[in-house]
C-alpha cells in the first residue's frame, strides 16, 4: 500500500504543478496580453514572458513539491516526482517546436499561441525540467520542516 501511496503522492504533486503553470501562464497572459507577452510582431516571448515563466516554473514545482511530501507515506516519493519531471521536461526539450506560420498578427488568443507558433528559446526549454525538479526538492524541504515543527 505504501508503494500506491507514493507513487500516487508524486502523480499528484504533477498535476499540481501542471495546474499552477496553466493558471499562471493564464494570469500572465490575461495582464501582458499578446503585445507584452511576445516580441514585436514575432512569435519570439518578451523578456518580461521569459521571466515570469522562470517564476511560475518555480512556484509550480515548488508547490508540487510540498503536495507530493505531504501526502507521501515516504521521502522517495519526491524522487519519483523529480524523475518524471526531469523525464517529461527532457522528451518535451528534444522534441520540434511548431514552426511559425510567418509574422504574429496583432491580436492572438492565449491557446492559439501555446499550441501553434509560439517560439520559446532552446535554452528555456532545457531550464525549465531543471527549475522543476530543484523546486519539487525544495518544496519537499519545506514540507519536511514544517512537518518537523508541527
């Protein structure tokens, strides 16, 4: 049963961090918009989308983190957490990106964006399983203090 528990524990912890990312991105895309979340009249972010990507990540993970450890019946239910992250992050880094139907027009929906042209930099895509796996430990840390004070 402990094995279901934990593997169960770092499931979950995943769709919360899949969940925090969508309803951040969604946040960020509903104050910045197409203009503040891309380059001029490019598929390319804005640096400002970069970086509140970089945070949203992290919180994500983090958040994840705390979820997975709280509910684990053990500590490697966090490992299992970090591998699947790392393993997802990593295919989702080899993988093509679409390629941009020429120059972004002005107004763009959120989803047509995710799911058609937009361009984020190689480098992101190779980050960001790396930010989700220190966040999930960090995330477990803090949920073993607080388990520790209580």
């Amino acid at each position: 049963m402990t094995v279901f528990k934990n593997v169960g524990a770092a499931v979950l912890g995943w769709i919360v961090m899949a969940v925090v990312v969508f309803a951040g991105s969604a946040l960020a895309w509903a104050g910045l918009g197409a203009e503040g979340s891309f380059q001029p009249e490019s598929w390319s972010p804005s640096a400002l989308w970069i970086a509140l990507s970089v945070v949203i990540a992290l919180v994500a993970a983090t958040t994840g983190g705390i979820v997975c450890a709280r509910v684990a019946a053990s500590g490697w239910a966090v490992w299992v957490l970090v591998g699947v992250v790392l393993v997802l992050g990593v295919l989702g880094a080899l993988s093509e990106p679409p390629v941009a139907a020429g120059p972004r027009p002005e107004d763009v929906a959120i989803f047509e964006a995710m799911t058609n042209a937009a361009r984020e930099p190689r480098w992101l895509t190779w980050l960001t399983p790396l930010l989700g796996a220190a966040g999930a430990l960090f995330g477990a840390k803090l949920a073993r203090r607080e388990r520790a004070a209580a």
